[in-house]
C-alpha cells in the first residue's frame, strides 16, 4: 500500500495522470498529501525547538542597581564582547564602580554561549540584552569584530544614530565586522567597510583598526598628557596612567576632536620602564581623545581611548579617567572632581589578555553584586 502512495506522489511531482484513475486511490493518496504536510509540520516545529537556545530561565546579563541614596537616575549599558583583552572582566568592575559609587543604573552585556548561557568572548553573534539600550543614557562598548543579527544590531543602530553619548576602549575602533557575504542590513558598521570607510570605528570613535604601533605584549604603554588640553576636566585629578596593552596606531582623526593623553611606548612590560628613544614616539600617538559630532543637529559626545584591557584598569587613574569620561560624555562634567571615588567594588584579580586566555565556565552570575537580585532573562534576553 505505502508504495502505491509513493509511486503516485511520484506521479504528482511527474504529471503521469495514469495514476489519478479511480477514486480509491484518489482517496488513498489525498489522505497520504494530508499526512506527509502534518509530519513535515511536526517535523519542522521539533527541529526549530531543538535549535532553540535552552536558556530559558537563565540570567544572560547583569544590572547594578545605585544605592538609593545616591542614584541620579541615568542609564549606563556596558557592552563586553573581545576575544583578546578581557572586556567580560573589565567591564562589571566599571559597572560596579559607576553604579555604587556614583549612582548610575548599569546593565552589563556580554557575548554568550547560546547553548549554555556561558560568558563566551569567541562567540561574535549572540549579544543579548541589546534591547537595553532603547533607555540608556550612555553606551560603553568594547567589542572586538562582533557580527550581530538584524535583530540584535538595530537596537546598536538607533542608538549611535541618536546622538546620545558613545564611551570607547581599546577594540571599539573594530567593534564590527561583517563577512562580506553576510545578510546584513548594517554592514555600513563593518570596520573594513568600503562604503562607509572605517565603519563605527572611524565615523563615531574618530579611528578604525589600523596596526599595532608599539610591540605587542612586549612594550607597555605610559600615558601622557597633551599639555595643550591639560586643564579639561576629564583630566582632573589623573596623573599616572600605565597598562601593559601597546600603544594602538592612530592615522588622522576627524577635524575638531581633542586629544588629551598621548601613548608612550616604554621599553618593556613594566610601569618603571624607559621610554623608547625611535621614530616611533616622535611624535607619540594620540591614546585618550575625545569629539563631539553633529547628528542631526545634536551634539554627540564621544570618548575613546585605546588602553582598555582588563589588566589596564588596575591603574587607578585609567579608572578615573574614564570615569570623568563618562561623566563628560552625559554633560555632567560638573561632578568632576579630583578626588572622585575610583575604588574597586569587591574583588578584581583580572586575567592577562590573550586569545583564548579567558576564564571558562563562568556566567553572567558571577559578576552579581552580592546583595542585589537578578531576574533570570528569557532566551533571547530581552
């Protein structure tokens, strides 16, 4: 019998009309179409709840409410997603410290396992929780070559094109990167994208991914302020800043924006190193610089720097400096002051940067603060 049906199914697909003789077997194999369309159904519906992330109950990010005492009530979301330089880790201490010791509400984003809800920095396409920058105030981002869906990605979209304020470390200057036959509608943000030349990088930040301008893992970095930019407020109170990232090259960026720290490359790997004496400091790269772009008749403020790894920020004046940059950035530079709180919030032992040097196993879970509950996060983390 079950060959009949297939040897009319056969038919069908053939225009053999022979076979739509008789009733009986029109019957038999209309019946037959009904069943094949219904498995086919429960077919597809199994594969697609198969191919569902199972993080359904899981938390995927992280909000850090301010005490209720000092809470100001803007919003900082925080975007964590290098494969090299421990965003996931430098991020939550800067969301920690922004949250408690100066009121703002932050929500942490990392890149994710999408099957296990596990912090995965090699993972460049599931970034939950974008949605919250619809409310934000301010956007940190450190991504390093992140392709996230449409779906995802319009949430970054509408806020860079709103005008509201950007705060970039290091790998921000490549945040994006779309393979070139990806199905994207923002591959304009692409760092080597050819329509939009230097993509995010370079039209907001002021500069996409060029070279490694010091040597990499084997010349430091010591911060030096631009004395011509030396009383800007986002300088207050900054003196000694070193990390053991390289200085990044830096080729021409855009007319109007202020440099405040250049990069010296010092001789070796700690803060006590010489200077290099070559070309190569002569003149020094801008490090710490800052821009305010037209968007549609608003002012946008930006910040960027190219220190940023998670070892970096064991400086208390990179600290400082980029939370006097955040505070710019929201027009709240009359909070500045030379003695802010920098102080770390519970522990920070960071991981040296390097590819796959990440700590696995660990979720966003981990970096709660201890005395605030997380709701979990449904699984796309909206």
């Amino acid at each position: 019998m079950i060959s009949a049906e297939l040897e009319w199914l056969a038919a069908l697909v053939t225009n053999r009309a022979d076979f739509w003789e008789g009733s009986a077997m029109k019957s038999r194999c209309l019946k037959m179409v009904v069943l094949a369309v219904f498995a086919i159904g429960v077919a597809t519906a199994h594969a697609f709840q198969d191919s569902k992330p199972p993080l359904e109950g899981l938390q995927l990010f992280c909000e850090y409410k301010p005490p209720a005492e000092i809470a100001n009530g803007k919003r900082i979301v925080l975007l964590a997603g290098d494969e090299e330089y421990r965003s996931e880790e430098a991020l939550p201490m800067l969301g920690k410290l922004l949250s408690q010791h100066h009121g703002f509400h932050c929500m942490m984003l990392f890149s994710i396992n999408p099957q296990t809800g596990e912090i995965d920095p090699n993972n460049q396409t599931y970034l939950p929780g974008l949605c919250h920058l619809e409310v934000a105030d301010l956007m940190i981002i450190s991504y390093r070559f992140r392709a996230p869906p449409d779906y995802d990605m319009r949430w970054i979209d509408r806020y860079v094109s709103s005008g509201k304020p950007i705060l970039g470390l290091r790998t921000a200057t490549h945040a994006f990167r779309f393979p070139a036959d990806a199905e994207t509608s923002y591959a304009q943000y692409s760092f080597d994208s050819k329509d939009n030349p230097g993509g995010f990088g370079r039209q907001y930040l002021g500069e996409t991914w060029i070279a490694h301008h010091g040597r990499h893992g084997s010349e430091s970095t010591r911060g030096v302020v631009e004395p011509a930019n030396a009383e800007h407020p986002i300088l207050s109170g900054v003196e000694d800043v070193w990390g053991p990232t390289d200085v990044y090259t830096v080729t021409d960026l855009p007319e109007g924006s202020v440099v405040l720290m250049r990069g010296a490359i010092l001789k070796g790997m700690e803060p006590t190193d010489a200077v290099v004496e070559d070309e190569r400091n002569n003149p020094m790269m801008p490090l710490v610089w800052i821009r305010e772009r037209d968007s549609d008749g608003r002012t946008q403020r930006i910040f960027t720097t190219t220190m940023g790894s998670s070892t970096d920020f064991e400086s208390a004046d990179l600290r400082r400096l980029v939370v006097n940059g955040a505070l710019w950035c929201m027009g709240l530079e009359d909070r500045i002051s030379t003695d802010l709180n920098v102080d770390i919030v519970g522990e920070y032992q960071p991981t040296p940067f390097g590819f796959n040097s990440f700590q696995t196993g660990k979720f966003p879970r981990d970096h709660n603060l201890p005395d605030q509950d997380q709701e979990p996060n449904n699984g796309h983390g909206d």
